[in-house]
C-alpha cells in the first residue's frame, strides 16, 4: 500500500527535472542579455559586473541551472526586467488569482458534468441523449476563449447582469470559471456516460436486476459506484489541464492571474516572470497528476498491486 | 458524418483557392469604411482598419489549414517513428521513449506550447512547431500499440525467416497495419492543431499581423464587441464549424473501422 503511493512520488522525479530544465531554457536561451536587462544602458561597468556575478553568468550552464533551481525551491524567481521588483512579488499574489477561479470552475464542473452524463446515461440513444451529446462536441469545439467573448457579450453587454471581467468583486469569477467548467465539464459529461454505458453490460448488474433489484437502485448503487473510477481519474486529468485552459481564459476575461502574467512577460520579453510562471503551473499540474493518482490507488485496490 | 465530410471538403477547397475567391484584398483596408457595420455589400462589416471581414475569414482558413496540416504532420512523422521503434524494439528504448511521452502528455497543451514559442520566440513556423510537438505522444502511443500486437503475427515471423530487414519489416508489414487508426488520430488532431493555432494567435503568440488568423481577428474583435460583436462571432464560428467536422468526421470514421463498437 505505502510503496505504491511511493512508487508514484518516485515517478514524479524525472517529470520533475524535464520541467525545471525547461523552466531554466526559457531564460538561459533567452537572446536578451539580463544585464542589460536590469541594469539599463547607461550602467557602469562596475555595476555590470556585479549584476554579472550576482546573478553567477559567467558560470557554466550546468552551475546556472543548480543555482536556479536552488533558488526557486526557496522562493526566489530572481528579479523581473520590467518592474525591476522581484518576480516573487508578482508571482505568488497572480496564482492566488488563478486559484480561485479554477477552484470555483472545478466544482462547477462536477457539478455540471456528472448530472448530465448520467442523465444521457439513463436513456441511451433518446432525444436527451443526442441533446447532452451534441452540447459536448460543441463544447469541446469552440474555441474556449471564444466562448468568454461571447459570454461577455451576452451577460455583460446585452443582460448587464455580470461584469466584464478583472478581479474586482466575486460576481467576476462566474463567467470565467463558468466559461472553463462548460468545457471541461463536456469531457467529464463524455466519460461519465461511457463508463456507465459500459458498467452496465456487466453481470453483476444483471444479476442484480433478476434478484429483483429496482432500476434506480441498481443505476445509482451498483453501477454509479463501479464506473466512478474513470470518472474520477478525468476530473483529476481536467483539472490539471484546466490550468492550461486558465491561459487563454484570464485574457478574455482581463484576469490578473498567472496565466496572463506569463503571456504579457512572453510580448515583453521578460524571461524571469516567463520562467517563473512556466515552473509554477507546471508544478501546480504535477501535484495535480500525483493527487489523481494515489486517489486512483485508495479507490481501487486493485491499482496498487499491479 | 456525411454533413462533416462536406464541411471539411468545403472547407480545405476554400483554403486552397481562398487567394483567388476573396472578394477583395484582405490585407488592404479602405479607412473610410473602418469598422463599417454589416449590410449587403460587407455582409460581415468591415474591421478596425476598414478591412473587409468576408475577405478576411475566408484567408484566414488558409492559415488553419497549414498550420494545422503541419502540426499533424511534425506529430506523425516524429511520433509514428518513434512509436514505431518502441514497439518494434520493446526494451530499454520503449521504456525509455514512452517514459518521455508520458511526460509530454502529462502538460496541458498550451503550457508546453508557451514554453516552447517563449524559447524559439513567436512566428508562424513556431507555432507549427510548438502544436506539433504536443501531437507527438498520441502518435507515439498508438503506433506502439499497434505494433506490439502486430509483431506477434505469423507474417512477421516469416519475413524475419526470409531475412527481410528490420526496416523493412517495420515499413512493409508492420505499418500498414496501423493505417486505420493513424487516419482517425490524425482527423482529431487536427481539429485540436487549429483550436491550438486559434488559441495561440488569440494570444499573440501565434501568427504575427498582418496575416490573417482566426484566432487573432477574435481578439481584435473584442475590443470592439459591445457595438460590432459580429467581429469576433464570425471567425470563433468558422473555427467552431471545422471542429466540429473534423470531430464527427473522426468519429465516422472510427466506427466504420470498427464494426463492433458501432451500436
């Protein structure tokens, strides 16, 4: 039981070190000259070089890589080049941001998603069902900002019930996290209505059904519990990838969170923040993964001993 | 699956001829008609530099269909062979290989898109690039599924026994065994390579102006949305439409493959 969850955190290790080499490449491959960058272009040779040393330049790659990661384990990102603040004070206040939004989006997948899975599931091949099913290749066809603009056309420009965005009052989160949770929640919808389509072809369902079990308990106690892994494994898999989602997202909806920070730091070119976003999300996705993972283990034993 | 096949026919023969069908130059703008609201002339009015919209979508489909046609490609051809090799071989290089997929596959798409584009800096050819390597790892896993399976057959056996090469065992009697499932894979890939160019470009990160892209005109169009939102409805439309043919042509395609999952 212990190994497997170990086994896992072992797993993690080489993931790990690819996103931090990653992280480390968007600065070191990065054509601006960082002390140029900091400095500005009237410095004194003696004030380059002592950004020069500071920041360890001179030194070999693989020494420079060390010391990144060192230093982003204890919280320093190093100094952005446009605010000249460090990336840290940026960083930590825009994922706070971006949690939130994810966060309320996560529920309102669950919420949105599993219903309409299982309704679709209910009643295989009816009017519902296409109706269920052809909302989710729409929504897993639009283009997801796309979606935002058109939200905030109607409920903001039209209805006038919403704002339009920014991160000034709770009524802003709705339609971001609205906007993420539809397209999410339509894969969720998909995976929800396989697996119980799939659970229910069993034969335990069938001989739950000749015992004279009635078919709502034999739908929601027998088969809902069986097809619950699948389930929750995407919801775990979205959620991570949902973070990827919250790049386009915080855009259209002018989000101050890290998303949009690493977007504005990309068309500025300050490679620190880049970096330091690159790192975070990613990181926050891995742990993501991890989580799922050893939800996965304690739902089924079976998990473990393979 | 017929209504998408038709959409996607249509939607590949505008691209191609979409220089010469143009009503007029989509690059060129006439200021005095600068954000002119639709009407008969300029069914989808004209954009913020008085460019006509029709114009502009119809040349945008041309920029979808290369990116997302060289995204699929850079995806099969590098991870077809690298499947096809892990497969083939097992051992350390397919733990190896797969290891490294399952890495990839672990990222949100966009993430490892930004990273990449932030290294390589943004430009068309990048972004081709960037998408492509997130297709990578598909390609990869189900090439090696099917060549795991495949190489237990007695055909393979026998032309091992006539002293047929690796490699030509691989092109001639393994992969066309994956040909079916390559041609659905690469169907939804492609759906997801123009939703990746739409994203990118939405961001800026993309392709760069002035050519036309989809993706960039809905984020040009929301600046002015509350009073011409049709020039951001428009192109999400067009993209909406491929998508959504390309993702039921897939799914056609993948039950006429396979007779038994069809209910």
């Amino acid at each position: 039981m212990l190994s497997y969850f170990l086994r896992r955190v072992i797993d993690v290790i080489p993931v790990l070190f690819v996103i931090t080499v990653l992280a480390f490449l968007v600065f070191y491959l990065d054509p601006a000259d960082p002390v140029l960058m900091i400095a500005g272009e009237n410095a004194s040779q003696r004030v380059e070089d002592a950004i020069r040393d500071r920041l360890g330049l001179d030194r070999p790659a693989w020494v420079q890589y060390g010391t990144f990661v060192t230093n982003a384990i204890q919280g320093d990102f190093g100094t952005s080049y446009r605010s000249r603040q460090p990336v840290a004070d940026h960083i930590w206040p825009a994922f706070r941001a971006t949690l939130v939004f994810t966060a309320v989006a996560m529920v309102l997948m669950v919420i949105i998603g599993i219903p309409a899975g299982i309704l679709s599931a209910t009643r295989p091949y009816s009017w519902l069902d296409s109706i269920v099913m052809s909302s989710v290749l729409l929504g897993l066809s639009a283009p997801i900002f796309w979606v935002g603009i058109v939200f905030i056309y109607v409920f903001a420009f039209k209805l006038g019930w919403l704002p339009t965005g920014g991160f000034y009052s709770w009524q802003a989160v709705i339609l971001p996290a609205l906007t993420l949770a539809l397209q999410y929640g339509a894969i969720v919808a998909r995976i929800t209505r396989a697996s119980m389509l799939d659970v229910m072809d069993h034969d335990y369902i069938r001989t739950a059904r000749s015992k004279g079990v009635s078919a709502r308990s034999v739908f929601y106690l027998h088969a809902l519990k069986n097809a619950s892994l699948p389930i929750v494994t995407t919801i775990g898999l979205q959620v991570a990838s949902m973070l990827g989602g919250t790049i386009l997202i915080e855009k259209v909806f002018a989000w101050p969170g890290v998303g949009r920070l690493l977007v504005n730091g990309i068309l500025e070119r300050d490679a620190p923040i880049v970096q330091a976003g690159v790192l975070l999300i990613a990181t926050a996705v891995l742990i993501l993964n991890l989580l799922t993972d050893w939800l996965y283990g304690v739902l089924d034993p079976r998990v473990r001993w393979s | 699956m017929t209504g998408g096949f038709i959409v996607l026919v249509a939607f590949i023969v505008i691209a191609i001829a979409s220089p010469w069908i143009t009503p007029t130059d989509p690059l060129r703008g006439d200021l005095r008609l600068r954000l002119a609201q639709p009407s008969v002339e300029l069914p989808f009015g004209a954009d913020h530099q008085g460019r006509d919209m029709v114009s502009r979508v119809i040349a945008g489909s041309r920029v979808a269909l290369l990116v997302g046609f060289v995204a699929v490609g850079v995806g099969l051809i590098a991870g077809g062979i690298l499947g096809l090799v892990a497969g083939y071989y097992g051992g350390i290089v397919d733990t190896l290989i797969m290891r490294v997929m399952d890495i990839i596959l672990a990222f949100p798409w966009l993430l490892l898109v930004i990273a990449v584009v932030s290294i390589l800096g943004p430009s068309l050819t990048n972004a081709m690039l960037a998408i492509g390597i997130t297709l990578v790892p598909q390609y990869a896993r189900l090439l090696r599924s099917v060549v795991v399976s495949t190489r237990q057959h007695d055909f393979v056996q026998a032309a091992t026994a006539l002293g047929a090469s690796h490699g030509r065992i691989l092109w001639f009697h393994v992969a066309p065994h994956t040909l079916g499932q390559t041609i659905v894979l690469s169907t939804v890939s492609l759906g997801k390579a123009i939703l990746a160019e739409a994203g990118l470009s939405f961001l800026g990160l993309g392709v760069q102006p002035p050519t036309p892209s989809w993706g960039m005109m809905i984020a040009v169009g929301q600046d002015y949305l509350r009073t011409h939102p049709h020039l951001s409805i428009v192109p999400g439309v067009a993209v909406m439409l491929v998508v959504v043919a390309l993702n039921l042509f897939g799914d056609g395609l993948s039950d006429a493959l396979n007779p038994t999952r069809r209910k």
